[in-house]
C-alpha cells in the first residue's frame, strides 16, 4: 500500500549542528526520504550551519557518504539523490561571535518564504542562536525554531531556555520535539482509544488494573557519555519521551486534533501525577547502573568504563510506580521501566485489565489470567490483545491465553516512516500537535524535580546490574510487591 502524499510548501529548512551526528544520522535520511517520495514543492533548500570550513561540494559530499552509511540510497535512487544534494547549501558561522551571520543573512535572502531552524545542537547553544536570529533579523513572521530535547537540566533552567526562545519567537513558531510523538505506533495509540468506540468505555480504572510503559535498549551510551552522565535516565527518557507515553495512554479525549487540544488534555495528566519526592521516593523508585556483561551480541564493558570516570551516581536504568490522581485512575498504578545494556531492545505499553470477577472452570482463579492490551511502539510495531480460548479438542476445558496480534507491516505491507520524517514535515506545516508546548514541558519538570532532590538527599548509589540483564532485582520486587508482573509475553513470542 503507498502512502498518500501531501505536499508542502516551499520552504527554507536551516540546521544548526548542521556537521553533526543527529543531522547526519537523522535528518539528512529523512528528509531523502521526503525528497523521494515527492513532499517537496520548489524551490525549497536545506542550509547547513555550522562552524566548521567547510565547501558546499565537501558539504554535499559528506551527506552522500550519510546517506549511503545509514541505508536511504538504493539503486534506484540515483535521481532523487542528485536532486537532493542539489538542494543543500553550507554556511559556515559561529553561534557565539558574529562570525557567518552576513553569510547566511545573505544566502537566505529576502524571500518570505517559510523557513524553519533546526537547532540541532548542544543545548548551550540554543539561547545563543535564538537572540542572533533574532538581532540579525531572520525570525521573520513566516519563521518558526525547532529545538530537540533536553529542555533545560531542571524546571529553572527549561524556564530560562523557554523566556529566551520565546524573547524571540512566539509560542506557536516554537516545535519542541520528543521524537518518540512522532513514532508511528505512538500515534496509533490515538487511533486506538479515539476511533475505537470499544474501547474507551473500559479505559478506565473499574475496568483496568494497571499500565506499564516499558523503553528497553541494549545500547550503552555510545560516545555521548559526558552529556549522559549529566543527564540520567530520568532526564534522558523519563521527563520526555515516557511522560509523553504515559500522557497520551491516560489523557481523557480531546475535542478535535488540533494542537491545543490535544496538549490542553496531555497537560491536564501531568498536572495530576501524584507527586514523589523525600517521604515517598525510596519506595517508588528504582535506579540501577550497568556494569560489564554480555549484550548487543558480545562482552560489554560497565557504565563507568564507558563515561571514563572511576565513579558515578547516574542511573542507566530506572523503575518507578506513578500514580494519576483523577477520576479516571485512581488506584490504577502506572509503571514505567527504562534501561540501557538490557537485554532486547523494545518500547510497549502495556494495559493489564482486572481479572474475571468469577471463575465457572474446574481451575483456581489465579490461573486465569487478566487480559491484557499491548501496544508495541517497535519495533514490530503492532497491536496484541491477550485472551483467554479453549484448546481445541474433546476432553474438557483447558484453556489457553493467547494473543489477537495485528502487526502493522504485515497489516499495511510497509514499513512505518521514521519519526523525523512526519515531525519535519509537520513543523514546516506549521501542525504544531506532535510537539511539546511549553507548559508541557514545566509541568514534566515540576514532576520529576523533587524525584531528583528526594534522590539526592537519599545519598544512595544507584543498584548495580550486569549488562545483559533486566536490571536490579528491586525493579522485580517494585511491581511484584503489588501482586503484578512485568510484561515477558512480548519476549517469549518472539
Ligand atoms: C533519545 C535518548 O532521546 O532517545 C537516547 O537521548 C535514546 O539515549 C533514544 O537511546 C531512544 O530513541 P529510540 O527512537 O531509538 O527508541
């Protein structure tokens, strides 16, 4: 089945960081993609900046070998490469001096066409590059800024980062991503509860016992150890993408897909997460660390090694039990697990519904277990709703619990779109649904701050676990203390 595609407007799309790696690895494939599947209206032009001298054909040139080493050319892309390439220009300037601007002042020109920077730098530069956009003129009214996390390293410093940007660009020029809004089985977690009329009226605690949200990976932390060790699984994946998970699987129904709507309800559930902190955290929480072991197919080294320090407090692996003070789940506990150096590399969402209230089969009542809904964000991204059937054949009731699986390949006969792909174009589109607006991002903070204090007036070390493993045993004992499991169906299948 093809895509259907919608064109967009000509536009200018401006890459801060325009030599680095999330460029390379990202951005650049993903827009090849968009280039190959025909979204692009003319005249449109990508510009990379960055300090580094650099030529335009050296430029260009270095984006082939991307494009090549990250698998978005083919053999029948010879075309669409050439016209790709076509479109890139380079300027080199300096956030931080005046050195460039003119240049890409100039090379820019005075169209007032759409253009959008990416920012896709450290997070110390982002302030920098928005008051220069500002001072040299360039954020025009057609102009929007899209800056990837992390916002800010606390609720303080979002705030500053957020009173910059916005000195500079109004609110709705402003797309924060959180990639993981624009994973496609993330969003079909929208179609799920909102076209379904079956579903919404058990999504709710008379009917649901809990929801786990899980990100497990097996990678370390691949060359970005100075910024992990700062950062942590709580900044790193807790405050964005998993929040944003748990929004979306809890937040009551919108009115309609438009941006506002959609957040105003996504912020509504942060704003009733029952707060952790000092008189809860030890409880609620599980932080592990990795230390050497086997995974990614071969011996692996320990966290320590890996950031090049002799000793460190940050968690690569985190377990806490959330709660979501409303109507709609009170006493429904939220769990959510993140690790790197685990042993399979999966994202799921994991709704166990309440056991049957009666059991009429000649079996105890704990061996029939709960439904449960999972929703696989990848990969296989899909659906599996676990059930209850009769083995077929004479000779009594046995029953087993078996899965209705709908797997989105094979449902749709093609891969999903990487999420760079729709968040790029739904930024030139001005479709702001997919980003995090501001309040979003302070109430996310003001959640995960006082975890963070709680932790460090704790002075406890993370627990240590060997690479290759699901984490601490804490992490079991977490959910298991409450009667429940972690989700192992996915791990057994396949
Ligand atoms: C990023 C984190 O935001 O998400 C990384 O900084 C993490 O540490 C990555 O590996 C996971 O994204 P994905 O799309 O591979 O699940």
């Amino acid at each position: 089945m093809a895509a259907r595609i919608v064109k967009v407007d000509p536009f200018d799309l401006v890459v801060f960081g325009g030599t680095g790696d999330l460029a390379y690895r990202k951005l650049y494939p993903a827009l090849f993609h968009r280039e190959r599947s025909g979204q692009f209206s003319e005249p449109t032009r990508i510009v990379a900046v960055s300090r580094r001298r650099l030529d335009r054909d050296a430029f260009r040139a270095g984006v082939k070998d991307a494009l090549v080493k990250f698998n978005a050319v083919d053999d029948k892309s010879a075309a669409d490469l050439e016209r790709f390439l076509a479109r890139l220009d380079y300027v080199a300037a300096d956030a931080t001096s005046d050195a460039g601007w003119s240049d890409l002042r100039e090379t820019l020109g005075a169209d007032e066409r759409i253009r959008a920077y990416y920012l896709a730098t450290g997070p110390d530069l982002f302030c920098p590059i928005a008051k220069r956009l500002g001072a040299e003129g360039l954020a025009t009214a057609r102009s929007r800024i899209i800056v990837e996390k992390p916002i800010g390293h606390d609720g303080a410093s979002a705030d500053a980062i957020n009173d910059d940007i916005g000195s500079v660009f109004p609110e709705r020029a402003i797309f924060r991503i959180d990639h993981y809004l624009g994973k496609e089985s993330v969003q079909n977690l929208m179609a799920l509860r909102f076209a379904n009329a079956l579903l919404e009226p058990v999504w709710n605690n008379a009917h649901i016992d809990h929801v786990q949200i899980t990100v497990a990976e097996t990678l370390g932390v691949e060359g970005r150890g100075a910024y992990y060790d700062e950062s942590g699984a709580i900044r790193d994946m807790v405050q964005n993408h998993m929040l944003q998970l748990l929004c979306l699987t809890a937040m009551e129904p919108p009115n309609s897909m438009a941006a506002d709507s959609l957040r105003d309800e996504k912020l509504k559930v942060l704003k009733a997460l029952e707060p952790i902190d000092g008189s809860n955290a030890a409880a609620l929480t599980v932080r592990g660390q990795y230390r050497a072991g086997f995974a990614d197919g071969g011996p692996v080294p320990g966290y320590l090694h890996d950031v090049g320090r002799h000793e460190s407090n940050t968690e690569t692996f985190l377990a806490m039990r959330i709660a979501v003070a409303n109507w709609r789940w009170a006493g429904v506990p939220f769990y959510l697990r993140t690790g790197k150096r685990l042993p399979q590399r999966f994202s799921e969402i994991v709704v166990g519904f309440k056991r049957v209230p009666h059991v009429i089969f000649d079996m105890p009542s704990d061996a029939v277990p709960a439904n449960r809904l999972v929703i696989r964000v990848q990969p296989d991204e899909g659906i599996k709703l676990w059930m209850m059937v009769k083995e077929p054949g004479p000779g009594g009731m046995r029953l087993q619990h078996l899965p209705l699986d709908m797997s989105f390949a094979k449902a749709f006969g093609m891969a999903s779109a990487d999420a760079y792909e729709r968040l790029l174009m739904d930024a030139i589109r001005g479709n702001a649904a997919l980003f995090m607006r501001r309040d979003e991002v302070e109430a996310a903070w003001r959640f995960i701050d006082p975890v963070r204090e709680a932790w460090a007036a704790m002075r406890e070390p993370p627990r240590p676990y060997a690479a290759g493993t699901w984490g601490p045993n804490a992490s079991v004992a977490l959910i298991e203390r409450d009667g429940r499991t972690w989700n192992e169906e996915y791990h057994d299948v396949e």
